[in-house]
C-alpha cells in the first residue's frame, strides 16, 4: 500500500504496552514522528474536587527506530494483531490493534516514513525549527580549529605549524581542513608520507600537553604488506613528531598512581617503498581473523614499554598482522628505534555490534514483561570487558603523556573508531578543560567530527529495510532479528502474559489507571573514481548496510560516564548530558551526527541546512550541570590533580542508558552509593509508575503564557533513555512547538 507523505495519519483505538503494563490512546503518524497520545483517566473522587488532566504523549522519532515487527493475529484465536518496536536509545514498545488491516497499514507506513529517508537531506534535522530558547545559540561557532590550537599552545610553539595542505580536502577527504604538523616537516614530505598511510591519514596532532609539551597524534595504518614497504618521508614524519618537545617539566603529585609494565613487540624488517591500493580494512580484518585460532586473552594482552614514546595500534596484535596478507598492517620497529609499539587488543566494530546485540537479547522482551534482565546473558555478552579494554588503553595513554612524559601516536586501521575512542578518552584523562561542558563539546567536535568518523554509517541514519519483518515470514536464525524468534520464548512468555491479564478487555477498569510507575567497512581509495561523499540533489539514494552499523560511539559516551562515576567531583556535566547526548546522535533532530566527515558537513552546508546538537544544551544549561563540580586543579591536593585515571577494576553497567534500575543490571549495592548515582525514583519507591515513561505534564512554554508546547526532543523519549526505572512523569522536561509537521521540506 501507499500512504502519502503529506498526510497526517491517525489510528484509534491502539494499546501501548510497556514492562508489561498497558495504556489506551491514539496513535499519530507524521512525516518526522511516530506519537502514541493517551489521557489518563479521572478517579472519582478527583472529578468531585475538579481535577483535569491533560493528553500525554510518547513521541518516537523514526531514525531511532531500530527494528520493528509486525505480529499479525493468528487465523484462529482472541490475539490482538500487535507491532514491536526497539529503538536505538534501548527503549521497548508494542502496540496491539483490535483491526489487523490497520496493524499492516500502520507497519507499513512507519518502513515508509523510515525507510524513506534514503538521502541525508530528507532527514529531520533539515526540516527542524527550534524553539527559542535554542535560537539564541549557534553551536556550529564553538569549535573553531586555531582558537582551540592556540588554547593548547600549539600556534606559540615554534616546534608546530599548522599545515593548509588539506584546505580544499583534496589531500585527505577524511581529514580536517587544517593540520598540524611539526614545522620541520614540509608539505612536500606530507605529500609522500600521504602515500604510505591508508586514506592519507598521516600522523598529525590532537593534542599539545601544556605542561611537557608532549603529544598525541594520531593517524590510520601503514601500507606494510608482506613486501615489508617502507615509506622515509613517514619515518621523517614521526621522528619530527617525537623529537617536538622542548622542556619535560615533572609532575611529582602523581606517583601515587602506580601502572603496570607491559612489554614489547616488534615487526621484521622493511625493505621497499612499493605503495599498494587501499582495501577494505575492517572488513578484511574481520574476515581474515573469523578462522584464526588461538587464546583469545593472549590476542588481547597490552604490550609496550614505560621509558619511551609509544606507537598504539588498538587493535589485537594477531589482527594487525594479519592484515600485511592483504597490503596494510602494522609498523615495523625496526624502522622506527624512536619508539616502541603496543597492541591494545580492542576487537573491531562487527565484535562490538555483537557485543551490543547480545545485550540487547538480555532486555529485548522489555516491552510485554516486568522481569529484570537476564545478568547472566548480561555477562556472556562482553560488553563491560570492551568498555574495561577502551579504558585500559586510554589509562596506558595518559600514563605515557602525563607521567613519563612521552610522545603517543595512535591508530587502528582507518584511524576513525578505535583511534577516536581513545584520543578522546586520554584526553579527558590528561585535560581539565574537556570535562567543562564547553570542553567536551569542542573534544567531541575536533576528534569525532573534524578529525572524521562515519556516523551516518555507525549509527544506521538511513535505515535499511531488513530492519521491518513481518514474523511469520522472518527467516530463521537471523542475527539481527528484532524480538527472538517468532516462535521463541519471547512470544510464548507475551502469550501467556497477555491469556493471563485478558489486557485486551475493553471494558477493563484499570486500562487508563495504572499504578504510578571496526570492521570499518568503507572501500578504501583505489584508482577508480570516487563517489561524491554527500548524495545529489537528485534521485540517487543510499541505504545503512547493517554490518556498517556499530556503537563506536556510544562506547565512547559509556567510557566517559565511568570516569564520570568514578571521578564525580572532576567533572563539570552531567550523567544526563551524556545520556541525551546518545539520544541525539540518533534522533537526526540535529545537524552534526549526519556526516562521516568535516568535508561532507562543508559540502552539504549542514551549518546554513540545520542546527547543531550543542544549541539544545546550551540552552538548558542549567539541566546538564554537574552539582558536585569542583573546578579546582591542585597537583599537590589529592582528588584535585590534573590527570585522572580510569579504574577498570570498577567499570559497571551505564544502567540509566540502557531503561533499567542499577539493581537490575549491577546488583545490589553494598556499602555507600557513590555520590555521582544518588537513588532513582525505582529504588525509592516500590511500585512501578506509568508505562507511558517520558510522557510529559504540560508545562508552560517559553512562547505564550498558557501554551502546552512539548520538545520533541525531550517529551515522549527523554525520560525514556533516562530509564525505565523512572517512571514518574518527571517536571524538568523540555518545551518546544506542539505543531506536527504534515509536509516534507
């Protein structure tokens, strides 16, 4: 069938169950949104008293949509037809229809308007007005690339310049505009050492240490190869790198803070200069170790030496040198005495989406049950041991930088997942100013933004219509399955829920009264011509490949609400700011995780098209603010030094990202709470509150006295990634225009 996509599409008489309770209400379909309305109902002792109440709404923005099945009733029996949703942000709904035509219509008017979006500009970020508050802001402005080279001392040390040679993105589309690179290094040898570098993404800086001058730079693998090629003007490159600082000022507050050793590993000799056409690295890497055999605790040990600057190439050691078979692989040492090497054991982005599934697997029947999730499937999943492992190397790092006043370059294969992940943790680590809300945001914009990684890839932006099924034509045993299989335990626990409750008895009394409640995947540049980085203005689309899809990012956001737990006074956010963070890299509200690169935000000219993402907490400052912030930098006053250090012996389930209870996921808590995890409503509270979390009380906006005007933004799904477990229909809420949009821009 074909719906239009100018018209507003209504349906009656739909149920919204959630952790197995259940409202009735009417379900909106636009354009942008997916909105469940529902007006609880009235006791009759507050009839007497007067009370009103008002409309409650759950909006779902279709780009979050992660899977969605449609569960048509059985020829024979009393079932309701039923669609499920699992969203991005972790949220579970199902909606059942008492008229199973309508159930198809809704399935596939929301595969339309989500599916649809087959081109970066049909998203909602271009059609999206803000309210005003956020029009005061322009988020795009906070990042400037010399202000922040200038705020680290990079433009007043002699020892760097900043390189235009990447102006007109010509040199490295990937790469930013503006590159620095020690001054002893001209554009001519940047030119070559362009060559040996997948992508030309030579070793450039992201970080000036302010106090040793030390660095950390980073860049994408060698073109090593089994021919063992070398590249001089690298070598030059790197050795200009390591040799850049002029006075190593100690830090004696910190040898409180004792490290590990690990040891070293070298590469054999190289003997040539032959280049070779850039590969699928990720995906090589991935389908060249799917065979291997070995200890897989050995594959991912850390090796390196303390005394000296380090080479860091995140991924398992075996991995990079499997990839020399087709071309690329890891630096030979032997050509680069300057330094040593360590392998950090971080698996690619097809283990980590895995990673993520089998989480998800744990919480997937969240929609039509109350039971916790399964901590044991929580366990098997690994997910904790890779954030523990992101923050193993990002402690190495720091440690080499900040205590032993060392030189760190850092790379995978591509230089834009792993790479990004520990750049920017190290440097949260090592830097006071990236834990201010300013700061992080300026990380954020340079070492995911500028310095490229592929969100619009990552994150699924385009969705692909593998992610719709229809269960009882769903082929079993996909990996990617939305709820379990059609006739698993998630169906037969849903059944006999649903037989035991008679939910769907429309004269039920309590419907409206519930109880207050890297494989990096992209083909690397050959002699073929490329593709345009940003689709035409004309019919040329693009779709997610799912096995494109990763949460690299959302690894990133964990890791840094673990030294946010761990560190609670050090930093100037809040755990919500990283939560709704998260929230919008998928909500495509906003302009600036679109794009896989600096280059592809240029060309499509996504400052003048769309918002930034930083204009919405700019303009709440007041809601992402850390209470327990202490500004204060003592290297001489313990908890007040400059460094801090993750303690990965502690890292623990980001409970509130994922909808549940911090009993639910980690267990009871003995001894003191830490200050940064004050109770949730859950666990002061015995009963569960509405399923409708998120659904907002009206409240006054900023545009008329007495307008309800709703932030897409913040109700329906805000409280939603804030978890399950709060299910009170909290007062902070944000406002925007309740208008619904009916035509495309």
């Amino acid at each position: 069938m074909h719906i239009s996509l100018t018209m507003f599409y209504q349906v009656d008489n739909v149920t919204l169950t959630r952790r197995g309770e259940q409202v009735d209400g009417t379900l909106h379909l636009t354009p942008h949104h997916l909105i469940f309305s529902h007006t609880p109902t009235i006791s009759p002792e507050d009839q007497i008293k007067g009370v009103t109440t008002r409309p409650r709404e759950l909006w779902i923005t279709y780009p979050i949509i992660a899977f969605c099945t449609l569960r048509p009733a059985p020829a024979i029996s009393r079932q309701l037809s039923s669609i499920r949703l699992r969203c991005r942000d972790f949220t579970f709904v199902c909606f059942y229809f008492v008229n199973e035509h309508k159930a198809r219509e809704v399935f596939e008017s929301i595969k339309q308007w989500t599916c649809k979006s087959s081109r970066i500009d049909k998203l909602y970020a271009f059609s999206y007005q803000p309210p005003p508050p956020e029009k005061e802001f322009n988020g795009w402005d906070l990042y400037d690339a010399r202000k922040e080279w200038a705020r680290q001392g990079v433009v007043k040390d002699d020892q760097w310049r900043l390189s235009e040679i990447n102006m007109n993105y010509e040199f490295s589309p990937t790469y930013p505009a503006i590159i620095p690179v020690p001054s002893s290094i001209s554009d001519n040898t940047l030119n070559y050492a362009g060559r040996y570098r997948s992508r030309a993404r030579i070793p450039t800086l992201t970080y000036f240490h302010p106090v040793n001058n030390c660095t950390i730079t980073r860049s994408s693998q060698p073109l090593v190869g089994v021919r063992q090629n070398r590249s001089i003007q690298d070598e030059k490159l790197m050795s200009a790198i390591f040799l850049t600082s002029r006075s190593e000022r100690p830090l004696a507050a910190f040898s409180q803070y004792p490290e590990k050793e690990a040891g070293s590993s070298r590469g054999s000799p190289e003997t040539s200069q032959v280049m070779v056409p850039e590969l699928n690295a990720e995906e090589l890497e991935d389908d060249l170790m799917a065979a291997a055999s070995g200890d897989p605790e050995e594959n991912r040990s850390v090796y390196g030496a303390q005394q000296s600057n380090l080479i860091v190439d995140a991924r398992p050691t075996v991995n990079a040198f499997a990839m020399q078979a087709v071309g690329l692989g890891s630096e030979n040492m032997d050509n680069y005495k300057f330094a040593t090497k360590a392998y950090l054991g971080i698996d690619n982005i097809h283990v980590m989406r895995d990673s993520l599934n089998k989480v998800i697997d744990a919480l997937k029947d969240s929609d039509v049950t109350p039971l916790g999730p399964n901590r044991d499937q929580l366990a098997r999943s690994g997910w904790l041991k890779h954030i523990g492992g992101i923050l193993e190397g990002a402690r190495l790092i720091t440690r080499q930088v900040g205590l032993t006043h060392s030189h760190v370059l850092i790379h995978c294969s591509d230089g834009w997942d792993r790479t990004s992940q520990l750049s920017a943790l190290s440097q949260i680590c090592l830097d006071p100013y990236f834990r201010t809300l300013e700061g992080f945001m300026v990380l954020v914009e340079k070492d995911w933004l500028s310095f490229g990684h592929m969100f619009r890839h990552r994150s699924g932006h385009l969705n692909s219509e593998k992610w719709f099924q229809i269960e009882n034509e769903r082929i079993g045993g996909d990996p990617n399955r939305a709820f379990g299989d059609g006739g698993g335990a998630g169906k037969a626990l849903e059944n006999a829920f649903l037989s035991a409750k008679g939910f769907f008895n429309r004269d039920n009394n309590s419907k409206d009264s519930l109880p207050d409640s890297d494989g990096e995947l992209q083909n690397y540049e050959s002699d073929t011509p490329k593709k345009p980085s940003v689709p035409r203005s004309g019919p040329e689309k693009e779709v997610t490949k799912p096995k494109e899809t990763s949460p690299v990012f959302h690894q990133f956001l964990d890791a840094t609400y673990q030294l946010l737990h761990q560190h609670p006074t050090r930093f100037e956010f809040n755990e919500r700011f990283l939560r709704r963070l998260l929230y919008h890299l998928y909500s495509c509200q906003f302009g600036t995780f679109l794009f896989n690169s600096e280059k592809e935000r240029v060309d499509c000219r996504a400052r003048d098209r769309t918002r930034s993402v930083w204009d919405y907490f700019l303009a709440r400052r007041e809601q992402f603010t850390n209470p327990l912030y202490d500004p204060v930098i003592d290297d001489h006053q313990r908890g007040k030094e400059r460094l801090i250090f993750p303690r990965v012996s502690e890292t623990r389930w980001w409970n509130e990202v994922f909808g549940r209870t911090d009993a639910e996921m980690n267990g009871v808590v003995n001894g003191p709470r830490s200050p940064a995890t004050p109770p949730t409503q859950s666990e002061n509270h015995t009963e569960r509150s509405s399923v409708l979390t998120g659904i907002e009380t009206p409240t006054q906006s900023n545009d008329a006295p007495g307008t309800f005007v709703p932030d897409v933004a913040s109700a329906g799904m805000a409280a939603v990634t804030s978890g399950v477990s709060k299910l009170a229909f909290a007062p902070e809420r944000d406002t925007k225009s309740k208008e619904v949009e009916v035509e495309m821009q």
